[in-house]
C-alpha cells in the first residue's frame, strides 16, 4: 500500500506567479536540500514505458481522443517557462530549471502534478509504515519550503495538506492497494462502494463550507465528498467516482492490479491515517476472499454527501433493499465482518498473528464504539472531530456563525505544514493529539526506504548511484553506464522482490556502478 498527496501552494503576496511554476520550485528546491542530482542534471526522469492511464478494470480503454488532458499522465509534461507564463503567470526567472520530478532517497517521488506539488510515498506492507512513510512526505515538503524561504529572488511559498481551495478547485490524496487480479472487479466495487460511502467517520479531515464552492454554511466531515459525481469510472479529476476504475498495476499486470483510490483525505492526524489504510486492506482481504458485508445503497453519490454533512451522526441512509442504517451502523457490519474473517484466517490472534491486524480491529472497535457514544471524546484520534472541537471553541469564545470567514482561515491553517503555524501541529506539541508513530521514526523514513519492498532497492540505487540513475518507476530503475555508453533498466515488477534482506549485501559489497549490475545480473 501507499499514499499520493497533492499539496495546497500558495505563495501570499505574488499572485504573478503560475502555481505550476510555483510547483517546480518546491521540486528544485528539495533537489538542492538533498544534493540528489542525476547525470542529466537536477532531475531523475520518470519511465513511463509500462504506464497505460486509460485502461479500464472492467475490460476496456479509453480512446485518448475523448479523454480529458488531465487523464494522459502517461508522458513526460515538458513544460518552459515561457510556457507556463502564458497559463496565467508571469515567471521573472526565464532561466531558472523547471523540476518537474525526483525519485528520492527513500524509494518516494516527488514531482508536479496538475499544477502542485505531488509526493507519492513508497510501497509497504502494513499501515504503521503507510502512516510512517506519508508523514515523512509532510518533512520532505517542508524541507523544500524552508530552503525556498532562504532563496534570494523565489517568492516565499506556504504548503497545505487539504483538499480544496474552497473555490469549487479540489486536489487528491489517494491511496494504492496491491490486489491479485484473479478478483472480479465487480466484487471490489459492491464491497467497497458502502464502505468507501461511510469510513470517512473515522477518517475524514473535516471542513468548513458546503458545496464544491464552500459557499454552504456548516462543517462536514470530509474535504472531498462534494467533488463527487459518479459510482464507478475511470476519472479522478472530473466526474469523480468513488471506485476508481484506473488499470496501472505498477507490477507483473498477469498477476497484481493496484486498486487506485481517489476518495479519501489527507490526514494529518496518525490515527486517522492509519485507520484509513488499516481497514480499507481488511476490507479488500475481505472481498478477495468473499466474506464482505452484502449491502448497497440506493443512491451511492447522494449518501456520500448526507454522510459528509451529517457531522452529529445521527442520519440514516436508504439502502437498495429499502432498509434505513447509518453510516456508524454500516461501519459496525463491516467491523463484525471482518473480526470473524480474521479470526478464522488468524490474522488476529495475539500470538501467531501478523501483529497489525489486531490493533486495526481494536482501534477500528474504540472508535466505533466512541463515536456511537460521545463524538467529542476523539478529539484527540479523529482529525474531523479535532478539527471541530477547535472550530467550536472559537465559535464559542467570539460568537460565531459558521457563514464567518474566519472559520475558513482556521480550517485552512489547520492543514500549513510548517508547525510554527499549522494549528495541527499546536495540538501535537501540546500533547494533545495521539500519536502512533515516532518522530524519530519519521525523521528515518525522510532518507531511509522501508525494508520490506522493492522500495528498498529503488531508494539504495538513489543513494549509492543517482547520479548514474536517469530514470525510474514503480517497477523500473534506468542506469547510465558510463563505461559502456548506454542505458541499463532493470525491471522492478514484483513488489516484495528488491527487499533489504535481499538486496543489502549486493549495495554494501560493490560500491562501483559496474560491479553492482554485473552481480545483480548473477
């Protein structure tokens, strides 16, 4: 599993400036705060050799003559900055390098995507590390804000994890999942949809404002459940759906497809992240396997919304056989499904099980069961509850309506990544927001891959070859060798191969470029 974030930009005081220019500057600037520079220059170009964006799970592909520019992710965009002035914004620095992607130290990317900045976390294997790995990107754009603070002639640049700019504009944090394709996928979509519909309970990030626009008056539970339009498709930036259709395994395509989900929000807050991806993995074991909860909505799109804005919890929601449950009571079918699914595969048991699955299912039944009781009392897990008892309290303190633009600059200082002045980070450092990874543990994960996926071998290729590294992907890693005066790829395609029990001694016993893939070729 792991995570794609697209970062709120916004550089206050220079709205000359393209947010896409804006974009590759962050970009650049963490290229120069790492000192990770390929053969070619600053940049590691991404393979797009295996990449098919317009294939479809349900068995078809998408003429690119009909797709929307924003589908065709398949090509590098080659953008100048003469270019980029004419989208709107005057770029003052014609000469400056334009950095539109880096593969990191870590086995992340980091690069620009429709106009922001987009960090797509390595692959693991459990939500711990998917929390670990994705709070790490929060560092790295950090990191890439600070250096430009400290640049002469680049406009200062604030980053945001949310989803919308309040004006009907809308940025994704999806989630990957890796599958077998041996299931129907027509089984993914009516085990998911009703659980898609309902777990942004647990982790929505809250938000102030109704309506793509934000214009509606009120809090809703989550950033993202306005922008979407459809059931099932292929989109993820128009007519959003909420199973996301997209057929780009990233691996042997035979064997695996990544389900690619586009609903969820950037979380800030550990424990809404690790639920999202905790229980999302049990609910795809579950559908593999064919123990999911059989229930459907009547109108999947319409429910999403209700439960969105429902933020006291108390609506129920029609399904297709007439019966009326809640959201909490949905979650409950799921949370009882998946209990007995894993006692019987002994996922969970205390001893012999995997050491994941039962804390998933214990925290995903605490906070089932607060949540049934008293909302408020998770104001240190939840971010939407979190989010809305700070809200309330200055509500409270200056009387105000939820119509009152200061609720809207609260909500969006929430989300600014520097912790100076995130208010996120101002619960975090009073301790009053729990935590379930380290910041140590983080730190790590900023330059260190994690040790049990190909991402480990993608991230030691970074930090002991990147400048002979030209190239790479989710399932390829492209060298020059100088020597021999072209390119070598090495495919990547199974994602638990290229592991550090694997691949550790290969790194620490050829330092050289072209000892290392005379081994790896053994």
């Amino acid at each position: 599993m792991g995570a794609e974030t697209e970062y709120g930009i916004h550089a206050p005081g220079a709205q000359e400036f393209n947010a896409t220019w804006l974009s590759t500057q962050v970009v650049h600037a963490y290229s120069r705060e790492t000192n990770h520079r390929a053969s070619a220059g600053g940049e590691t170009r991404w393979d797009y050799t295996d990449e098919d964006p317009l294939a479809d799970a349900r068995g078809w592909s998408m003429p690119r003559t009909v797709a929307d520019p924003s589908q065709l992710t398949d090509s590098e965009p080659i953008l100048t900055a003469a270019q980029i002035a004419l989208e709107g914004g005057e770029v003052r620095e014609s000469s400056a390098p334009l950095m539109m992607n880096m593969v990191l130290g870590n086995g992340a990317r980091l690069y620009v995507d429709h106009a922001h900045p987009e960090y797509s976390s390595p692959e693991v294997t459990n939500p711990l590390d998917a929390v670990r790995w994705d709070a790490a990107g929060d560092l790295v754009a950090l990191a890439a804000v600070r250096r430009i603070a400290a640049t002469p002639g680049v406009p200062a640049i604030n980053l945001y994890k949310n989803n919308t700019d309040n004006k009907s504009v809308s940025y994704g944090s999806h989630e990957n999942y890796l599958m077998p394709r041996s299931v129907p996928f027509k089984d993914i979509v009516a085990g998911l949809t009703p659980f898609f519909v309902t777990r942004a309970i647990m982790c929505g990030a809250g938000r102030v404002g109704l309506g793509q626009d934000g214009s509606g008056s009120g809090f809703q539970i989550t950033q993202r459940a306005d922008f979407f339009e459809a059931e099932v498709g292929l989109e993820t930036t128009i007519r959003r759906p909420i199973i996301n259709t997209r057929d780009e395994p990233h691996a042997t395509a035979e064997k695996y497809r990544r389900l690619h989900v586009i609903i969820g929000d950037a979380n800030l807050c550990q424990v809404s992240n690790f639920l999202k991806f905790g229980t999302t993995a049990l609910v795809l074991d579950m559908i593999e396997h064919g123990t999911a909860p059989e229930l459907a909505f009547a109108d999947s799109v319409e429910t999403l919304r209700a439960v969105s804005h429902d933020w006291e919890l108390q609506q129920k929601h029609l399904l297709a056989d007439g019966r009326l449950l809640s959201a909490l009571d949905v979650q409950w079918l799921y949370l009882f499904a998946a209990k007995a699914h894993c006692a019987t595969n002994g996922s969970s048991h205390p001893d012999t099980g995997d050491g994941h699955t039962a804390l998933v299912l214990a925290k995903w039944e605490e906070i089932l069961t607060a949540l049934g009781t008293d909302p408020m009392s998770l104001a240190s897990q939840l971010e939407w509850v979190a989010k809305l008892n700070l809200l309330q309290q200055y509500r409270t303190r200056d009387n105000m309506s939820w119509d009152d633009p200061r609720l809207g600059l609260i909500d969006l200082q929430w989300s600014d990544i520097r912790p100076e002045k995130g208010l996120y980070y101002k619960l975090l450092q009073h301790g009053r927001i729990q935590r379930l990874v380290s910041d140590d543990s983080i730190i790590a994960a900023m330059t260190q891959p994690p040790a049990d996926t190909r991402a480990y071998f993608r991230g030691r290729c970074i930090q002991a070859f990147g400048r002979n590294v030209v190239g790479a992907s989710w399932d390829s890693v492209i060298f020059e060798v100088p020597q021999l005066r072209r390119l070598q790829r090495i495919s990547t395609k199974e994602p638990l191969r290229g592991t550090e029990q694997l691949t550790r001694e290969l790194f620490d016993g050829n330092p050289e470029l072209a000892d290392f893939l005379s081994a790896l070729a053994l």
